[in-house]
C-alpha cells in the first residue's frame, strides 16, 4: 500500500497504530448487521431456530467484513484524521 495518495497527497497512516480505533468502529458495524439481520429474522421468518439465526448472521457478517473494514478505516480517516473530501479531485 503506498504511503500516500498519488493525487491530492493526503497520508494513509497519519501516525503508527491509527487504524486500531478502526477495529472499534468495524466492531460496530458489524453489530448493527447482526441485529439488523436478527430483527429482520424474527419478524419476516416467524422467529426460526436458533441455528438459523447463527448460521444466517455468520456467513452475513463474513460475506461484508471486506466493507465493513474498507469504511471503518475511512470513517476513521475523516472524523479523527483530518481527512476532507475535496470535489476537485474527483476528474483525476
């Protein structure tokens, strides 16, 4: 990954251990698809059996880890970084 981007410059890393704030939010994502996963389960499927929840949330959670970690880092970056959206990059 490189250190910066190629565009507007802005640093990936702005300090050693950043991103470990980003597991907390990453952390929270993935409970609001659990229970947005569980409260739609019970009421559309008529509360099915336990193993049905686990085995529907798991492999959920699993499938969107890759976005869940991609824009934990990126909520990250912006709120705590210092990062801003800048429109004039965006015909780069």
């Amino acid at each position: 990954m490189p250190e910066a981007c190629p565009v507007c410059h802005q640093t990936y890393e702005p300090e050693p251990g950043f991103y470990y704030g980003a597991m907390y939010i990453s952390s929270g994502f993935s409970t609001a698809v659990l229970l947005g996963i569980g409260f739609l389960l019970y009421y559309l499927a008529n509360d099915p059996p336990l193993w049905v929840y686990v085995t529907t949330v798991a492999v959920a959670v699993l499938a969107v880890t890759p976005l869940l970690f991609r824009y934990a880092r990126a909520v990250m970056l912006y709120g705590v970084g210092g990062a801003s959206f800048d429109p004039r990059y965006l015909s780069r």
